[in-house]
C-alpha cells in the first residue's frame, strides 16, 4: 500500500475531446456549461503544470500555465483560461497537460444547453515517462 | 483466462474530479445527487480500504476506513461517509483509494441538480505497485 | 500499425458499477433502463465468454456464458441475463469478464428513471495477462 | 515533462460501445444525437487513419481513411462517415482505430431521443505497440 505524501500519477496527460458548449440553462455558474480538467497533486511538491490546447485548423494555443501545491486538488474549467488568450467556445479541440511532477487527471463536461443538463467524465490518457 | 478467487486489480486508485452537487430532484435516497466510489474486492481476502480525501486549500480529510469482504462488490457514496467528519458538498475534491489486497475502483456521479438526472463514471485510475 | 484479424486487447476485464435501475421513462426496449457491457472480438477466433456477478451480501453468481464469433461485436444487456438465474435489479454489484481469447469491454448504462435519459460509460478494467 | 511536437499516445485504439441513435431533440446539427471518435495528433508528421467497424452479424465495414495534420485535433462523427458506406444507425458495433502515428483517441455520444440531451465519453482503448 503506497503512502501519503507519495507522488501518484504521471507527468502528462491528454484530454482528446475538449469542447465547451456555447449556451447554458439554470443559475451560474454552477449550471454554466463548461469543460473542466480536474488534478490531484499528491505529492509532497508543488507542481507547475502547463496546458496546449489542440484546435483542428490553426497551431496550438498556450502554455497555459497553473501550479498546484503539494497535497492539494485542482479543478479547472477551461472557460476560465485567459491567459495567453481565452479558449473558443462552441469549437472542437484537444489538450495535452503537462506537469513537473506526477499528477492524476480526470476529464469532465456539463453540458446545459438542454433543460437538464448532459454530464460526461473519463480518466484522461496518461503518457508513460521514460 | 484468470479463475475466480484470483485477487484483481491493484491497490491504490485515484479519482480527480470528486464533487457532491448539493440540491436533488426526485425522490430520496435513489435519486439524491450523489458521488461514488464503486469497488470490487475479486480475491479471497478480506480487503482494508483507506480513503484520504484532497481539497483545493486544506490538507487531506481522512483516512476513511472500509472493510470490503472476499469475493464482495462494495459502492460508497462519498455523501455518506462521516468518521472522521462528513465530505464538504458543493466543493471541489480528488480521493486516493488504498488497500491491503488489489481491487478494482469505478468513479460515479449521479446530478439530479436539475429536473433529469445527468450521469457519469469512469474506472479510476490505478497506480502500478512496485 | 496492427492487422486486421489481430487479436487485441485481454482475458479478463472488470466493471465495478453495475447497477440496473428499477424503472423506465420512454418506449421500450430502447429507452428501457439498462446496464450494458459492449464487447469486441477482433480476432479471428471465436471467444468464449463467461461472466460472474459480485454481489454486498452473497457469493458471487454465474457463470454467464456467451460466445462470441470472430470479428464481430456483441453488446450485452445485464438485463437480459438469465441463465443460470436473473441478475437482480435495483441492486449494487460488480462483474468480471473472462475470455478464452483477448477482447475489449466497455461499460454503459442508460438510466431512464427520469423524464430524460442519463448515459455513462467508460472502457473497462483490463487485467495484464501473464 | 516532454515537449511539445513528441508524438504522444499509441497507433491502435479501441472503441467497444459503438451505437447512432436514430432520433434526435433539439436544433441540428449541434443538438443531432451522434456518436463520435476524437483523435489528437500530437506530433510534427501528420497521420493516415483507418477505422474498421465491426458489427453483431457480419463482417468489418471499412476501410474509412482520414488524416489529421501535425499538432492537430479531429474530431469525427460516425454519422458523417459515407465512404466506402454509412455506418447504420440503431445498430450496435465497434470500432478500430489505426494510425501511421501515434495518436490519443476519446470516445463521446450525445443522445438526444429524449427531451433533454445524455452525454457519455472515455478514453478509447490504446493497444500497447510491439
């Protein structure tokens, strides 16, 4: 059985359907429609971690860059990214999530367009170091 | 083909994106917004279950003790976990899953939010042991 | 890059939420609430399939057997399960598949208690062949 | 941490749920029940996709040939797929990705036969390469 404070995960992971739909229905922001990577730093050192976003016809967009500290959960809805540049809503992409130490990431979308809301998660795939 | 009474699985899993939504719709307890940790203990020893529970600006809550029968499916909702203190709703959260044999975790959230249920799972993700 | 006809994926795999929910929204059988599991065998060999259920409270039941010709798909209703005895409904377990040549499993339940149907899925545990 | 232009991923994946409902709820095309793979291409050397589909009661369709760019993101519905045939809808199968390159591969359905829309995804199935 591993121990508290052990680093769990890996250094990069991929999120391959990345999308935030464009309309919501029901309070914000909890019912706002939005893509989110959520993180688990479990280690005993604060991770920096850096996002490219994958579009289907143009370069990729970033790093986005966030830290997390050490022994502390991340959840980050990709609608709230600004910085270098908002991320296009209603538009297909793909992200890679890259870490300076292990980390867990997991993929998830509330989708409210409709009247009660669509929702969607999926461990993302994560990349083996060498 | 591996036969039954084999152990399963491995012995920490990880879920990122815990999130207890915190109003429902519907009747109780079945359609009560809820979190869950889905486990399956294959093998023909009892298994000891430890969750610790990582927050965004606090040290992990926990440990979380469970005991899980051989050859036994055991599904907790994180709503119901109270020693040693309940799991905050309406916060963000990742869980750490350890045991003292290998099982198998699966990662559910059932929103009744709003007027129809959105559901979603994944099988968590399993740390290697060493 | 693999061939056609190249056996692909593992002997075992595990589902730890099974749950078929005890009521329906919708014309049946497509809208019926149902808990799946979705089976490739790309192979050109036939599988045989045998599937055991774990339960909270009881030794597990089964096995379920199925076949599986080469190169087809087979997606299975645990609702449909009768041989040799129903799977109860409304009731939590868990399921290990075995087969006698590697295949892909992915989990999926519609929940169609409520007005508008819920949808989960996620590929299954594979378990490493040794 | 590994930089950006590495292919990333594995060049065959696994989608074991395939299914296009046959009704829909809501503006086309966004609101259009679909089924769909999405792929990112991760590295500097565009990639040559062939999906095969297999089916309950016959033999493979396919194959269908895409190509997604370097360091590009392509999303594609199973409904749009026409040559060398439409997948049929209302009809379970399943799906073998391969790519001359590596490439990360997400399984997503949007279901909207009911009034409100159901959404499910997971990482496909990599197959580890030899």
């Amino acid at each position: 059985m591993s121990q508290p404070g052990t680093p769990i995960g890996a250094t990069t992971w991929v999120i391959a359907d990345g999308y935030i739909p464009p309309t919501s229905t029901g309070p914000e922001p909890a019912m706002t429609s939005h893509d989110s990577v959520c993180m688990l730093n479990a280690g005993d050192v604060d991770a920096n971690i850096e996002l490219h976003i994958y579009l289907t016809d143009a370069e990729p967009l970033g790093p986005y860059r966030l830290q997390i500290g050490a022994r502390r959960a991340f959840h980050q809805r990709f609608n709230d990214l600004d910085d270098p540049e908002p991320i296009p809503i209603d538009t297909d992409y793909c992200c890679v999530i890259r870490s300076s130490v292990p980390i867990v990431a997991q993929h998830t979308r509330l989708d409210s367009r409709q009247a009660a809301n669509g929702l969607m998660t999926t461990i993302a795939h994560p990349v083996p170091d060498h």
